[in-house]
C-alpha cells in the first residue's frame, strides 16, 4: 500500500483505516442517515439498528452482558468527563497515578476546585510502572474512586488493572479505567479485571473515526447525566429518563461515526487483539532495538523485553523534539510527535519535563520496512548516518 507518509502516530489516531470502516460509513450516510430513536419511519429504525450493532460489538470485545451498559460518547475525553462528574460528590476522594493523561488530570484537578474534591496521585517509578500496594495505601474511608490509565501513552507502560480491580472490590471502592491506548490492543474483560466504568476512544486501536468513543457503565451504578435533554423516550417527562443508554446520550448522535466504529471493531473481534498486540508489540521492539543502537538516543519507558503497548518515546541528545519531529515529516515524511503529549504528569516521572519527548506510535498496518526507514532517519539526524555523495 502507497500511503504517501509513513504514518507513526498511531498512539494519536490510527491510520489507515481498514477498508469497511469508510464502506459502512457511506452506506450508513446514504441508507441510514435518520435521527436513530425519533421516529418509527424505516430509516431511523435502520439508523437505531447502527447504533445497536456497533454496542453489541463492543460489548462482545470488552466482555460486557448488556450491550444497553455502553454509552457513545465524542472520544475519551468525553467519556471520561462522563464517569467522573457522573459519580464523584464534593468531599469524596479519588486515588489516581503521576502518569495520567489530562483527561484524567484535569477534571480532577477542576472538581477540586470547585468541590472539594481530595486527589491522591500515587507515584510510579521513571519508567512508569506502579506498585498496587501503592494504591492499596492510598484509600482512605472516603475514597469513592479509583482512576487510572491502562497504558501511558508516553511510556507504553501497561498497568496492573486486574490487581487494582481486586483491591477496589476488597474495599468497596469504584475502578474506573481510561483504556485510550488499550481498547482493541489489549485483552479487555470488565468483569474479570473489576472495571466498573471503562473509558474508550472509537480513533485508535479500534480502527474507528475520530468523534466516536464511550464509557461503559456497571449496571449497579447510576451516574448523574452529564447532559440532559432530547433522548426520544419518555419525552413526556421533564427529567432524563432513567433508562439506559438514553440516560447518558441526549441529543443526536453520531450515527455514521458509529457506523465506522462498529466495522472498525468487527475487524478488531476478526484480527483478535493479542494478534494485533503482538504484531504491534514486534514492530515495537525492532524499532526499540535500531534506536537504542544509535550514539546519543535515549529510549523512554520500559525496556525492550517487558510488555508494553507500541509507543516509543525518546531523546535525541543535542536536539529539540520538536526539531527532530519536524525534520522527520519535512525531509524523510514521517509523521511522529513531538513535546508533552497532553501528560505534564507522565513528563514529570520520567524526569523530562524540560525537554519532552518524541513519540513514535506503530500501528497494526506498519511494515518493518517503515520501521527502518524510521530508525535510518533517526540514524541521519543525530549524525551518525551513513554519508551518500
């Protein structure tokens, strides 16, 4: 495939594509485009069956019973919003880690403000890795949640969320898991690993558009609507229905995005992610091999023989990364990124909060030989590249 750019920041926004997500998105615009929902004509039915299909497939990727426990949102952010604003009252406290993304970071940080909300970040080691019993030590009789990324997406460390699942049920407190680097690369099961609400994006590692994404939501919990208006049910009532989804989802949604994300995720449940994982987990490690072998580069994050997701952060010495980033698309056409990647928290652990970072992000649809191409330019702009007349 000639896509023109190597592409390596995936960790940002999956790309390519595979092929169905834009069939069934122009099928959906041009067979289905009604308001889902509103009406009993038979477009919008076909249009609340698009809906329905994309949540019975995640639910059968993350192992949910009731495919109605999923609400759409724009992106993980959204979903995020969602969760927290849904569940936490003023004078809760909520246990979280130095590594989160700030959409984590920041609705904590505005709900302190605003109501008196107590955060504990528990500390990872510079490489990202975190302790449980941290976490154990963190909760207190007032602790109502515990929050945390399932990967960094500076580091590609992979937390022990089914251990933190365990020590959140042993104390009665609520795990929600922000899966924006995880959903559709990793084994996903909410029941097995205690995930009680599960933030994911429908643009990354499942294959979907931008503007699509979720939050599922255990059945026992009943969070407050971050928006209430039009569901088309119970229009009667002044008050948002109490019936799932429609409880978390008013107005109209994205219905062609979902269209995308449901075919993205299909080939997700096909492909399998430890399939994926392991081809991006390989690509991962070439790529980790060729930089660490050139004078100068220095790798971030776990070490090439530990799991992890397909994020390679490092540091050229001598060079800004964002010079090396934009030197990298302008003179060889590859795309990465380059700073703090929305992580100030992450930077801060890893001991590069003067510098930031470059970040190469493969994806499933990355050759090996791209990852060359990557390790060669990185080879040239750090000085060590072979000389061509």
């Amino acid at each position: 495939m000639d896509k023109g750019i190597i592409y390596m920041d995936n960790a940002a926004t999956t790309w390519p594509k595979p092929p169905q997500v834009m069939e069934a998105m122009e099928r959906c615009m041009r067979e289905a485009a009604a308001n889902p929902g509103r009406g009993g004509h038979r477009m919008a039915v076909q249009a609340s069956r698009v809906l329905f299909e994309g949540r019975k497939a995640l639910a059968k990727l993350f192992r949910v019973g009731n495919p109605n426990d999923i609400a759409f949102a724009l992106n993980t952010t959204h979903a995020l919003n969602m969760a927290l604003a849904g569940w936490l009252r003023a004078g809760d406290h909520v246990v979280t880690t130095s590594i989160e993304h700030n959409s984590v970071r920041r609705p904590l940080e505005a709900m302190k403000r605003k109501l008196g909300l107590n955060v504990t970040y528990v500390g990872t080691d510079a490489q990202g890795r975190l302790d449980p019993r941290k976490v154990r030590e963190a909760i207190r009789s007032e602790t109502r949640l515990i929050a945390l990324g399932h990967s960094s997406n500076l580091l590609g460390t992979i937390a022990p969320v089914g251990e933190i699942g365990e020590i959140a049920r042993k104390h009665g407190v609520k795990l929600l898991v922000d899966a924006a680097q995880s959903a559709g690369v990793l084994d996903l099961d909410v029941e097995a690993m205690g995930i009680d609400m599960l933030a994911f994006p429908g643009h990354k590692g499942l294959l979907g558009p931008q503007g699509t994404g979720g939050l599922y939501i255990h059945p026992d919990l009943d969070l407050e609507p971050l928006m209430h208006g039009g569901t088309g049910s119970k229009s009667e009532a002044p008050e948002q229905p109490a019936v799932r989804p429609d409880r978390y989802e008013a107005g109209t949604p994205n219905t062609v995005g979902i269209a995308g994300l449901a075919a993205g995720v299909k080939f997700v449940l096909e492909q399998t992610p430890r399939r994926i994982h392991e081809r991006e987990l390989a690509l991962t490690r070439r790529l980790m091999e060729g930089l660490e072998a050139i004078p100068g580069v220095k790798l971030l994050g776990p070490g090439i023989a530990e799991e992890r997701t397909a994020i390679v952060s490092f540091l050229t010495e001598g060079a800004d990364p964002s010079e090396i980033a934009f030197r990298l698309d302008r003179e060889f056409g590859i795309a990465v990124r380059a700073g703090y990647h929305c992580t100030p928290l992450g930077h801060e652990s890893a001991g590069t909060t003067e510098t930031g970072a470059v970040r190469a992000s493969p994806g499933y649809f990355t050759t090996e030989s791209e990852i060359a191409s990557l390790i060669e330019a990185v080879r040239e702009l750090s000085g060590h590249g072979v000389k061509h007349n």
